[in-house]
C-alpha cells in the first residue's frame, strides 16, 4: 500500500516537474530553508510581539536603544563572553580576526534570539571567512583557510569596521595579571 502510493507520488513527480524525485525534495528542502531563513529575517519587532503573548515577549531591551559603545581595550576570549548578549544590561560585543568590536545597534542579529547570536560574545574570524555556522569554527585560528576564504574575511572585517566601533583587542593574557592567572 505505501509502496503503490510511493511509485505514484514519484511517478507525479517525474511527469510534472520532469525532476527525479530525489532532486526535487532536494530543490524543495532548500527552498523552505532559505524562505524560512530569510523571512526570519524580515519580522519587524513590533510584529513579532503583537504575534506573541505577553508571557513570550521578548526582553524590553530588544527594543530599547543600543548602548553607547565603550572603550574597553586588552581583554581574553574568557572576558569576551560576557558580552554575548544573556545579560542585557551589557553591551554586544564580537571579535574578528581578534578586534572587538560593539555589535549593540545589531541586537536584532546578534541578541539572543538573532540568527548571529553564536557570534556574540566570540571571536567569529573562522566561521566569518567559511560562512559556517559550526561552533567549531567559532575561533581566531585561520590555519589552512584556503585564499578565497581570506577574501571573505577580509570583506567581513572591512565591514565591521565601517559599520561598528572598535571597542578592543583580544590577548591571550591581561598585562596586569599575575603569572599565577590562569590561561583562557
Ligand atoms: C541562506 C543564506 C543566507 C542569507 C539569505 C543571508 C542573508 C542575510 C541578510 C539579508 C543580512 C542582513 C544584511 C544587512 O541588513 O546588512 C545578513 C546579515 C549577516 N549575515 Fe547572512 N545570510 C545567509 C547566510 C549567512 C552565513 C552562512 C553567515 C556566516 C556564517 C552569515 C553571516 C551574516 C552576518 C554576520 C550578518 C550581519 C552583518 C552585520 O553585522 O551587519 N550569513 N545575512
């Protein structure tokens, strides 16, 4: 019975699209992903909270202004993930080729929630230069990146420079820390 209703659907599929249906469930796959991706996008805040009860509303801060930038200088990737975005009194901040830089006017993005919140709170320079969103890329380190993959890191940091305001610079150890402190 499954059988008969499966060479059917694939026999429809064949005739109507011309597409074996492996390809076609591929193309269908990919369709919803990159509409659901890019709609996600586009929702206005103000529309998602109308569309939500009140008991899933996100943060006030979601809709309060960004934070003024602060210079902070020196610090470690420990440091660094404070500013991830979970304690919303604290400004956005994320690394690229290990400058940081104040992402709070994109909290849309990088607040809990946004597509890009994996970045916040890290340095995204691999993840940037191969457009991968896996934790493992989530790291300053650019060894065997293929040279269209600088390209795109490049792009990425000429954007964070012109876009947002450099707050800092990651080291592996503070300067005034004691030798005792431990490693990050
Ligand atoms: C289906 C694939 C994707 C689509 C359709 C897409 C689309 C977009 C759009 C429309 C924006 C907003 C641009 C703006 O208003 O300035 C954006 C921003 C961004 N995208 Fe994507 N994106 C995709 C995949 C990726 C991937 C794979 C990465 C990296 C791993 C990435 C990283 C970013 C970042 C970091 C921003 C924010 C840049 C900023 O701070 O201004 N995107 N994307």
């Amino acid at each position: 019975m499954i059988s008969m209703f499966y060479m059917s659907l694939t026999e429809a599929i064949r005739t109507h699209t011309g597409l074996s249906p492996q390809i076609f469930f591929t193309l269908l796959i990919l369709m919803i992903t990159v509409y659901r991706f890019v709609s996600g996008m586009f929702v206005l805040p103000e529309d998602e909270a109308a569309s939500r009860s009140a008991s899933a509303m996100p943060h006030p801060s979601v809709f309060a202004p960004p934070p003024e930038p602060v210079h902070i200088g020196d610090m470690t990737l420990e440091e660094l993930k404070v500013y991830d975005g979970s304690d919303p009194k604290k400004n956005l901040l994320m690394a690229i080729k290990g400058q940081v830089y104040d992402v709070s006017k994109s909290r849309i993005f990088y607040g809990p929630g946004g597509n890009y919140s994996l970045f916040a709170g890290k340095d995204a320079t691999r993840a940037l230069a191969l457009m991968s969103f896996d934790p493992k890329d989530l790291t300053s380190d650019i060894d065997g990146l293929s040279s269209d993959a600088l390209d795109v890191l490049q792009d990425w940091e000429y954007k964070f420079m012109e876009k947002y305001v450099k707050v800092g610079q990651i080291v592996t150890q503070k300067q005034s820390e004691s030798n005792g402190g431990q490693d990050s």
